[in-house]
C-alpha cells in the first residue's frame, strides 16, 4: 500500500530521496508543491522530470482530506466537516474578519477534558489527530478559498486539547511557518488554546514562537475543577506559574479566555478576583459570553452583566474584549464543535 506523501516530513523526505539515488533539493521542490502551491497532484509539479514524477506516483499517494460538508453563517462564517480514513469526522472553522480571515483548527477527535461547558467533550476521545490530517485541515480550506492570502490567522481552538497532541501540534506549526517551502504562516499570527496542561505550556515556549492562549474561566480551584475536571491536577496556581515563566516575545501577553456563565461567574466579585490573580502575569483577557446549546446546563448573563464585567477589568488595567462568537446558528461557535462521531 502507497503511502501519503503528506505524511513525509523534510527529515523522512531526505531519507527516502537518498534511498532512491535522488538530489536532497528535490526535498524542498516537492514540499514547495505541496504547501506553498497547493498542487493538485504530483502531475502538476512542473519542474520535476516526468521520470521523477512517475517515481514519485509509483511510490507515494497523494492524499486529501475530504470535505464532507460545508456549512454558512448569515456573518460569514463557514464551517467545514472533514472525513478522516478510519470514518471520523472533525470539523473546522472559517471566520471572516474586517480584513482577513482566522481558521479555528481542530486537533483530536474529541476530547478527553470533559469541561462540563463545552459540547465537544461530551462526545469523549477517540484520537489524537496526525500531522498530515491538522495540517491537511488548512491546506483545503485554502483551496477552498476565492483569496487564500486573506487567510493569515491560525487559532488552535478546534475539537480537542492541543498540547494532549504535542508531538503532532509542534511539526504541525513547523510546517505551517515554515518560509522556505511550508506555509509562510507568521508565528505571531498562531494561537495555541489549551485548557491548562501545565507540563506542555513551558515546552510551547520552548518550541515555538507562537501565541499562548488559555481557557481560565473559574477564579478558584473548587470552580474551575467543577468547570474543568483537568484543574484537580493542576490548579490555578501552578497554572499561573508556568503562565508567568511562558518566554514572551517582546510586546505580546497571553490571552485569558474567561467564558461568562449566568450565576456562575459573572459578578463584579468575582471580576475583582480575576483581576488579583492575573496582575503579575502579562495578561490580556478575552470574556466570551456563553454560548448556549440543547440541553446545556448554562445559561448566557445579561448584556449588562457582561459590560459590567469588562468594564471592571478595563478599570484595572488590562486589555479586555469581550469576544461575540461568530457562527452561532451553524453551531460553529466556541465550545459547540461536536463533529459526528464514528462512521458517517
């Protein structure tokens, strides 16, 4: 059985050049192809040999993910569901801004965190996602795209726990930022969302450049663990702790995302709180206003409630944007990507 070409990074792609008697700069010709021309096939890859083509075609498939619906937002916003080989589906989101457009990735299918909030969990884990398949997520939406260009925003904030995948997530972020042959993505322009695996956020710093994001939502332990099942393992504090030590490039804070409950979390009192707890960290706090769905056991707060509580936070200080999801009747919005589970 051929295997993807798509699965070959530049290291295995070397490997298998100098098996097979080629030049190591075919490595990049191909890889170019690949993803930053989005060929089609390796028939397109004009300035390889026909010979070297039919080398490739002999060995290698040249897989794509399928796109087994699409579907629109009154705003804009489109929400892909991929087929995988094994009968899984993940989805993905395309969210237009005022001038260009941010892709929400997915990672897992499913996920294994079990926030009592979040729709995607409810439907458990069943893999980590390779890296031809969060790649592959990004490479169709591109060719779906009239202007790929207008695509600049990358946002790991999909189906799943990125820091879970973490092998996966860092090739895959090699590949998306890549200039001389991968995508051309700008680090900056890449935010990783985790919901609090500690041990991971240090090696992130570590291993790229790219934006840390965190899902917080809860301003002490007994909360959050009700809200996040993974805060039992590690609590607010050594959350903070390893957010405070995260390598910031010069200019750029880490993003707190704090989605607001009815009752639950959305008082002044417990503003003041979040507030105390991120002072020392360089912080900027995104408040997203629940997005409700059938059978969920929240409640969206009040407009006023939800002004209130920026308001209390821009008085301290920080930078906070309350944060309106896009794609709502789609059910595209944070926290409502369920893709169909098992075989479709």
């Amino acid at each position: 059985m051929h295997q993807d070409i798509k699965t070959y990074n530049k290291k295995t792609l070397l490997e298998w050049l100098e098996a097979h008697g080629e030049r190591p700069f075919r490595a990049d010709q191909i890889l170019k192809w690949i993803y930053m021309r989005l060929a089609d096939g390796f028939e397109q890859m004009t300035d390889l040999s026909k010979p070297f083509r039919d080398l490739l075609m002999a060995h290698f498939v040249y897989g794509r993910l399928p796109v087994t619906q699409i579907r629109s937002a009154d705003d804009g916003t489109r929400k892909f569901l991929f087929g995988l080989a094994d009968g899984q589906t993940v989805e993905t989101v395309l969210i237009p801004e005022r001038d260009h457009h941010t892709l929400c990735i997915s990672s897992q299918v499913g996920c294994a965190q079990g926030c009592r909030f979040c729709l995607t969990g409810q439907g458990g884990f069943a893999r980590n996602l390779t890296v031809a398949e969060i790649v592959g997520q990004v490479w169709e939406v591109r060719k779906q795209m009239a202007d790929p260009a207008r695509l600049t925003n990358l946002v790991f904030m999909g189906m799943g726990e990125p820091l879970a995948n973490y092998a996966n997530l860092v090739e895959t972020i090699q590949i998306l930022t890549n200039s001389d042959w991968g995508m051309k993505f700008a680090s900056r322009r890449i935010t990783v969302s985790t919901a609090g695996l500690v041990p991971r956020i240090a090696d992130l710093g570590r291993d790229t450049r790219v934006n840390l994001a965190v899902s917080f939502n809860a301003v002490d332990d007994e909360s959050r663990s009700q809200l996040m099942p993974i805060n039992r393992k590690y609590p607010i504090a050594q959350l903070l702790a390893a957010c405070r030590h995260y390598p910031l490039p010069k200019g750029r804070k880490i993003t707190f995302e704090y989605i607001l409950f009815k009752d639950v979390n959305d008082s002044i009192a417990h503003a003041r709180s979040l507030a105390k707890l991120l002072g020392p960290v360089k912080a900027k706090i995104n408040l997203i206003p629940f997005n409700a769905y059938p059978g969920s056991a929240f409640e969206r707060p009040s407009e006023e409630r939800i002004q209130a509580f920026q308001a209390y936070l821009i008085d301290k200080h920080f930078t906070s944007m309350v944060r309106y999801s896009k794609g709502l009747e789609i059910m595209a919005a944070c926290g409502q990507l369920r893709a169909e589970m098992g075989s479709r």
